[in-house]
C-alpha cells in the first residue's frame, strides 16, 4: 500500500495542499524529483482523490449547516444515494451502518431555505420517507 | 461577502485545488492578475480556510470509517470537543444540535482497533458518557 | 438593528403590554415622546410584531396541553405546516430539526378530546405520517 | 368559568393586546364599561395572567432558537425546573410528559453561542444529565 | 365526588371483592346497611365499573405476556383501538400521550404464538403500521 | 393445568365477579356444588390470585393516568421494583424487556402532583436514573 | 427433559464436537456404550438440532459483519422471516420482541457489498419497511 | 485464503459436522485424503475454529432466549466485554457499532430468571449502565 514516508507527505499536503515540491523536500530531507515522483505515484494510485479547499461556509453566506440523515425505502437506497449526490445543495453524501442508511451534509442560507432543501429537492427524490436533520453548531477541527 | 466571480474561483478549487493561476484565468476568460488578487483576498478573508487534499483512507489501511455522535455531561461539552480535536485519530470534530451534541470522524484499521479507539482513547476523556459509532459503509459523495 | 434602550422597553413591554408611555418614561428616565416614538418605530420594523396576552388555558377549560410532534411525508412538509396552522385547534406551529420536522402546541379540554383532535383533524392532513404528543404537565416560565 | 363572551374577548386581546375597550365594546356591540368590567375580571381571576409582546428573535440579534430537551435526575426534576426558570437565557420552561422531562426555549445569536449557554449555563444546573437541543428553522404560527 | 368513607370502602374491595357487608361493617365499626348502600351508590354512579377477578396467566397455559404499543396510521387512530378491544386476544386497549399512541396487553402461550397474534391478527388490522412487544418478566405489583 | 370448564368460570368471574354459585351453575348448567369446587380449587392453586373490583379513577379525584417507563441502575433493578410496589401512589409495577426495564402505572389529580409524585416519590428511591411518563389518554378496554 | 449427565454431554459436544465416544466415556468415567446411547438419544429428541463447525468469517473474505433489524408490514412478517431465512446472504434469522420484530445476521465482504444486499437483496423482499444494520466490531464469545 | 472447494467442504461441514471424510469425499467425487487434507488445514488456519453442536435451548429448559444490548462506560467497554464472555449464563458476546456497543445473548429458564441475571449477574460488572434485552420469539433459521 503507501510506506511511512507516503503518510507524512499525505499529512503535509492535508495541512497545506498548496505546498511546492521544494517546501515538501526541504522539510523531509530529500531532494525535489523523490517528492515529486512520491506525489505523482499517490495520485495515479488514487490513494490521493484530489486536490481541494476547505471553505468557511458563513462567509460566502450559508450560515445554517446541518448533517442529515435519511431513511429511504430499502429497495430504491442507492438510487436515492446517487441522486442526492447530484444535487448540488449536497456537500457530501455516504451510505451508513447507523441510524439512518444515508447520510448527506447541506449548506444553507438560513432555517427557511433548508426547510425548503429538506422538503422541495429532498423530499421529492421517489423513496425518500423521512428526513432528519442535525445542524452543526461549530465545527472544533476540520 | 463574495461575489459571483468569487463563487466561480471557489468551485473551481474545490474541484480542483492544484489548478494554476493561468489555466483558471483561461477558464474564467480573464487576465490572470486578477484571478491571483481574487484567491489572495479569499485567503486573506479566510473564505478559503486552507489547500488541502482529499484521500482514500482504504488505500492507505483504514477499512472501517466511523461518524461517532458523543454523549457528553453537558458541563464539560466545549472541553470534551476541544481534546477529541487533539486526538490524531479522529479527522473531524463538531458540536450539533441533533441526537447527539458532539459529532467526529474516526478512520480505523478495522472493527477491532475502532473498538480500541472508542474505549482507551475517546472513552478516557472525562465527561465521556457513551459513544454511539455509525460505520461508512460507501462514500458516494464527498 | 436595535440599541440597548430598545432592548430595555421591549423587555418592559413582555413583563406588562399594558404599561402605559408615561410609566415607561417615568422608569426610564427619559421624557414620553422618545418612548412613543421609539414603541412606534419598533412596531413598524416589526421586531414587535404584535401585542397580545397569556392567558391559563386550565381556567378557560383546557386541562390537556400538549407539545405534538409529526412526523410528515418529506415532500409535503411545507404544505403540512401551512394547514397546521389554518387549524383553531393549534396555537404554535413551527418547522424544526430535531426529533420531528414540525412542532405544534394544542390546547383539549381532556385527553379524549386530544384523541381525537390528533386523529380526525391533524391525521387527516394529507402526508402526516405519525403524531407524537407530549403533555404539558406544568408550565414553570412564559 | 368563562363564557362565551369572555372568550370573544380573550380572542381580540390575543390578537392584539392593545386594543382600547372602545373598540372592543364596538366590535361586541356592548357598552364599553361592560367589557372594562370583563377584561379587569379576568384579569382578577388570573384567566389573563398578563399583557404582553410577540417579538421577532431575529431582530434583535437572535438568529438560532431552540427548543431544548433536559434529562434530569429524577430526584431533582423540580428544582432544575426552577433553576432553569431564573436563567435569562430560557423564554420559556415546562415539565412534560414526553421524549424529556423540561422542555425549554433558547435564544442565542447563533451555535456557537448556543453552545456555551447549553455547556456553561444549563449544563452547570446540577442534576442536568442531557441536554437535547432542536433547531426552529421557521416559526409559521405563533 | 366521593368522601374518605367511600375511599376506604374502595380500598377494601380492590383487596378482597368476595368480601361480605357484615366483615366490611365490622372492620369499618359501622352498621351493615351503612355499607351496604355506599357499595350500591359507588356501582350507580360508575366509580366501581365492575367486579371483576384478578388471575395468574402462567397457570392457565399463557407464559407469553407482553405490551405492545402500536403505531398507526393517524387518520384511523381510533377506529384501530376499537378494533382492538373487540380481539379476544387483548386484555386491554388504551391511547396514550407516548412512544406509541395505543398501548396494548396480549397474553399469548409462548413466543411463537404471540409472533401469529401479532401479524395475522393485529397486523391485519387497516392502518396497523408498526407493533412493538415488550415482553412482561415479572409482575412485582398489581 | 385448567380445562375448558374452568376456563369458563373464570371468564364469568372476570366479567362480574360479583355473579353467585346459583346463578353460575344455571348459566353453566351444571349443579351448583360443582361450580362451588371449581372456584374454591381455583383459589387455592392461585389460578384466581384475589376477587377486586375495577374502578373509574377520573370519578375518585385522579385525571391524570400515566404509565412511567423507568430506567434503573441495573445492579438495583429488583430492590427498585420492590420499592416501587410499596409506594400507595403506584398501582401496578412489572419488570419488562422492552423500552424500560420496569413499567409502573400512576394517578395523579394532575399534572402538577404527576411531576411532583416522580421528583419527590419515585425519583428518591436509589438507582432510579430516568422516569418517562406516558399519559394515558383513554382507557378503551380494561 | 434432560438430566446433569446430558448436560454435560452437551456442553462437551459444544465445545468439541469431533470428539469421540472413547473421549468422552474416560472423561466422564463411564463407558462407551451409555455415552453413545445418550448422545442418539438427545439427537432423536432434537435436544441436538445438529452438528456443526463454528468459523471465522474474515478468513473466508466476509470482513464486514452486520446484525440487522429490519421493520415489516406487521401483516407481513412471518412470510418476510421466512424469505429472508431462504436467502443464502443471511447466517440466522429469528423474530423478536425489541427494537425490531426481524433480526438478522449478514457477511458481507465490505460495506459496498452490505449496501447491495440491504437495498437488492433484503429490500426487495415485499413489506421491508427499514433495515437498520449495526456491524459487529469484534466477536468475543460464540 | 480459500478457494471454491474449500467453501464447497465448509458447507457441508456447517450443515453436518458429524459427516464422515468418505461421505464427503463420495459427495464431492475427491478421494479421501484430499478431503481430510482440506478440513486439517482449514482448523490449522483456524478457518474453522471449532467443531460444535446447535441446540435447542426449549428442550433443556430454557424458555425466554434474550438478545441483551448493553450501554457500558465507554472508558470499560473492553473489560465489560471480557468480564460478560467469562460468566456462564451468556453464549454469545460481540462489541458492535450500532444501538448499543456491546451486544450479548442469554439463556434463561423464564422472565423471572431473567430478571435476576440482568440485575444480579450482568448488572454487577463495573461499569454497566444499562441492559436492554429483546426477546427472541421464534428462531426461523440459525
């Protein structure tokens, strides 16, 4: 699978994923074309997904975050799965062993609108029974 | 807040957080001083909180992903929150105002060492009541 | 929005709508036409959006107050509410995400009248699922 | 008890409490001193308990309000009830029959401070065991 | 309603109804006819609904007891409990402000039989959404 | 165990426990020594545990019926039981294997004395951790 | 029934099932023959249901174990059980009185393939209302 | 790990663990040896951990079979589990993610008996907060 030095490079870039190659080597040691070929490696085996941002919410304006669970009719779960992965009000969606099979995390401007998410966009997807919404008070680590 | 160019720059990095300044400026049909200002600014007014990267954690030996939604004696919620934040185990911490008041991601070799996990080291915080883990069995999403 | 002084009569106000301006001016110190003119201004931006009063629902024959939660097919959450309310039986309805996606209070004469206000008025509500009421038993603060 | 006229009148001064009796008398087509008489009576009886004010949270500064289930030792349901009552933070308190033995109502500016007054004021009540909050996303009567 | 006297009479007959006036009139230092027309007045007037006879399930082949709540369909509420009451298999049917809005007590001669009662007799039932059994251990008081 | 006839007699028993031997063995046909037999057999196996009566509790002051679920310490789980059935407020206690190991039935005048019966009778007893009432609304068949 | 002796026969054929008579006639210091008659004849009165091999799912590729709960039609629920007992993804199947009225163990070799079963398998299987799958973490017993 | 015949020789095994290695080796048209190589070497892997029998627990006197879930201090999970494995009156013991974290199965002679291992066997382990056991009704399929 991936060695010790492939799990600090995937730290690094976790805490900064805008981090040169030149930065990475000098902080490991090593030289630049080690580090670079180590991070090329962790992407073709799609051990790295992708390169992303993490974003405040409130600021560009969603100020009401909630995790949702959903309970779907057991014979449509991954169809449903698979259309609220289309959705673009949906920030993350999995299938889960708990209380409830599936779970999705949504970003809205305020209480009204995701009432509005919740039983306009959610609720219409066929086989969607009950929604169940958690808001997200803060978030302490990301 | 932000604007509609904003918007733009910030799906695009989400998307693809290693795209160049010149390859969105390309995209975005605009010169590419004014991209870089735009991503600096949004770094600046911590809209973009970090670069990071997004990873496969069975790759790299984490079969069983777990959300935990904690139970916490509600006088020792915010100082509970605040260590499990410190645990290198968990990958996410957040309070909620939902079945459970403190929510984090736990990544897990397997059943067993989530079990270790939840006893000796999430288990160990004082005013830990009970910890209810719901397993990820697939992310569709993220 | 608002400053410290509206805070100050509008607390004033909640302990006794009935206070006259005169009075209200006395205990603040101020003359009575910055209180009126501040009430007025209140009322037009709707911060106080109106003046009513409590009453003892046991001393006008209601001894059965309940807090319902429902339980509503996703899709016609909205909707629900919205008859929720038309009803004379409901004196609160409010969307919420918690337990159940839609609170309301009723006030019944015993709990055989409840029976059968939650079964033949709010069950007959077209998408309500699951009525789930909760007797007051003694209101502390209002 | 009351009557029927009592309760026309309770019903005008619910929606709007600061009717003048002139109005009222004229709406009822009676005397004014008979509804004078009627409003002071039941005011004596303590069937109106007081005049007050609806406000709109959100115009004061109050963006999240919940509605909070407290699980109690058994032993000291009542006080807590009490203790809870003096507490400026709760709008509202009541023992139930229900998912939690006292509910209550908060008003926070938003989860972060919801957050503290659960942990640093409710959840310093001894005997405080749980602390269950729901989010109001949109209050449609009241 | 009922006086002390009455009360005590009461109390008496929960604990022995085979007992006669003459040892009631004696106990009580009253004369028999005394307590003979109280006896007549509590059954007119329905404080004393029936006599009735209290048994041991376990010694007439039913080792099976349970309470079942009941989840149905709001609109058919009360037509189910009726339904209920008329099945010779319930010993006792009420609505209830709780986990369940009917509340049921079936005396079945072991699991196996109570699984049929509960599918092919209340389950048949229109409306009948869910049955939940808790099964009875031990009988402390009665 | 019991046969059909002994069946019989108890169902009469259990409908009207007041019925005499004569007017027993008319509706049986059978001579009245015989039934005498049974029922005296029937008394001393304890198939019969005592003869009551069934009364209306809203007709001697109680308006407040409710079933408490309460979750105990398990270690003290049978001393609590035990408690339970010695306190004049309980009317019936029972260990169960469902949502609460122990289910007691309580009236109460109201559910001011409802509240105060749970905190300050039943909270008291040691190991008592959760009381959760359930309000019986109406009793259809007892 | 069974006397001391089968039982401890019994509990040596379940810790060892291979074992023979010899063994187990010399540990029992009795001889071969009444070891042998026994053991036939607790298999002719199905006290012994049959012999069998305990194994390690993981050793055979299933590392995702689930105990599932899953909630039926109550009219349905004997023919739910029994298609459900037929389906060779499923280790036991019994009804029950708790949480849910169908309990199930299934081996999957990881979550996506338990998520496939949960929607293909058991949630095509008419009247499945909700399937609600705990993984087991670790089997300490069996 | 195994291939097609071993699973093949599991099977049968798991359906009849008395079988001897001719019938198999007739049954799977192998010679002899290569089975009793297969089976050695599927115990030494400990593939199969142990040869057993399934029983009927009704026939050697235990009537009421209880799945128990059981809430334990997170900080003691893995004591409470080991500490539960060891007592006699369980027979099975995993640590799971879902309800509850530690999952048990006990046999008892009926609810009394129940009862009294919950409280006085189970309930005595340090750090036990709660058991919650369902009756099994009825096995289908084991």
């Amino acid at each position: 699978m991936v060695d010790e030095l492939d799990l600090k490079i995937i730290r690094m870039l976790e805490e900064d994923g805008s981090i040169s190659f030149t930065e990475m080597a000098r902080k490991l040691k090593l030289n630049e074309s080690t580090v670079r070929k180590r991070v090329l490696s962790l992407k073709e085996k799609k051990v790295i997904r992708k390169f992303s941002i993490v974003i405040d919410p409130a600021k560009i304006g969603f100020s009401t975050i909630a995790v949702v669970g959903i309970d779907a009719a057991p014979d449509k779960l991954l169809e449903i799965a698979q259309k609220l992965a289309e959705l673009p009000e949906t920030r993350y969606v999995a299938t889960s062993a708990g209380d409830h099979m599936i779970m999705t995390e949504i970003w809205a401007s305020d209480g009204r609108e995701l009432s509005q998410i919740l039983s306009k966009k959610i609720g219409m997807i066929e086989g969607v029974k009950k929604v169940c919404p958690a808001i997200v008070l803060e978030k302490i680590k990301e």
